[in-house]
C-alpha cells in the first residue's frame, strides 16, 4: 500500500497481466516471481529463489505486482533476450543492486543505465567463478548494458526518485500509456483513458475504426494506437529467456 494506505497509484496486476505486459508466458513469470524446484547435482531437488520478491500480497490466490514490478520484469526479460544472463547471476546481481541502490527495484530505476555493468561485474567478483570469463568479457565490453536497455528506457518516464513513473510503449509520441495513476495500471489510450483491451474487443464486435472513435469519443489515431498495441502483445513470446 501507499503511504495513505491504499492501491493509488501503485498499479495493481495479476501475474498474468504482467507476464502479457512483459511478453512472456504466465508460467516464465511464476518461475521468475514465486521460485521452482529443479534437479541438481546426483539428481538432489533443489530450491531456486525468486528473482525479488514483489510488492503486493496475493490477489484472490494470484500473485499481485505494482507498476514496480511490472518495469523490473520487462527489464529483466529484456536483458534475457539481449544478453541472456544466466538467471542464477541476475538473482545476485538484483540482490546486490538492491543493497547497493537501497531499493527493492534497481532495474526500474533511471540511472540501472549507468550502474548496471558496475553492479553486474561487481557480483562477479565477489562470485570468482572462472566458468562466468565469457559473460565477464561481455559485461566489460563498452556500454554492453546501456545498449541493452536504453531502446527500453527510452519509453519510460522516471521522476526526481529516479523511480520508472509512467511506461509508452510505443514510444512517447504515440498514444498508449501505463500510468500506476490511471485505471490503476492498465494501458490506456493517452487524452481519453480508455483501455486498449475494450478498444481491441470492441474494433473486433463492431469491425470499423471511426465508428469505434465516435463511440469513444477519441482521436482515429489513439484507436490505432491502441490496436497496434495489442497486436504486438499477442504475438508469440520469444523463446529462450526461461
């Protein structure tokens, strides 16, 4: 809750919403946010941590996140697919960035841009693990996790907190926004604040853009907008990130 005691401006989202908004499967992100279980050495369970541990209790038995956890998730799957960290040292190193930045979510944070190959490498050190010379001479290469994220962070807006504190998607000159301020999180269209998933649902009951603009009294092109939008979330995810 905010310091008032409430949801407000927080964003309240299902893991299932998340992982959509993220672009990866419900199942990914339950591993990354809740734990699994996994065989190791001589075939012994073993136990892998979540990644973090998010911000919101359980919403009618689902896994609840804030606008928080949602960026640090797109982030995450972001370097995943740009660098493919092993998830054992992101854990660590997210670990690690939270000790040092003093913040439960370095990764939606402004300057992560900067920090984030000092962190990453910081860990390493400390870890000595000669099997991780090849990702080490990754991490040292010039500016590999500014280049990584900054088409990324270029669609957030952050505040003084250096906080993530509204995400375009579609970049800042377009009309969809996930603002933890409005309809509690959800995409909407920019100046009306209608969600892009009624848009969606309504283009395919009523089948014309203009007739749904009228409806909605909104610009024809926040109702593209809104469309693209979802057409780029439905889209498969992208294997190799688990």
């Amino acid at each position: 809750m905010n310091e008032n005691g409430t949801w407000t401006g927080l964003g309240v989202y299902e893991l299932r919403d998340a992982a959509r908004l993220a672009g990866i499967s419900s199942r990914l992100a339950q591993r990354w946010l809740v734990g699994y279980h996994f065989s190791g050495e001589g075939g012994a369970k073993q136990w892998a941590p979540p990644l973090w541990q998010v911000g919101l209790p359980r919403l009618d038995g689902s896994i609840g996140m804030s606008f928080q956890d949602l960026i640090q998730l797109h982030v995450v799957v972001h370097l995943r697919r740009k660098i493919n960290i092993p998830l054992q040292r992101l854990r660590k190193a997210i670990s690690h960035a939270q000790d040092v930045m003093e913040t439960d979510y370095p990764l939606a944070r402004s300057d992560f841009q900067t920090d984030g190959r000092r962190l990453f490498l910081e860990v390493m050190d400390i870890e000595g693990n000669p099997e991780d010379r090849k990702l080490y001479d990754l991490l040292s290469g010039q500016y590999v996790i500014h280049r990584a994220v900054a088409p990324l962070f270029k669609q957030l807006e952050f505040g003084f907190d250096h906080q993530a504190h509204r995400w375009w998607p579609l970049g800042r000159r377009r009309h969809v926004v996930v603002d933890p301020h409005r309809s509690f999180g959800k995409p909407i269209t920019k100046t009306a604040g209608v969600p892009t998933e009624t848009i969606k649902d309504a283009l395919r009951s009523i089948g014309d853009p203009a007739a749904v603009a009228r409806w909605y009294e909104v610009p024809r092109s926040e109702i593209e907008d809104a469309l693209k939008f979802e057409l780029t979330l439905e889209r498969a995810p992208t294997p190799g990130v688990a």
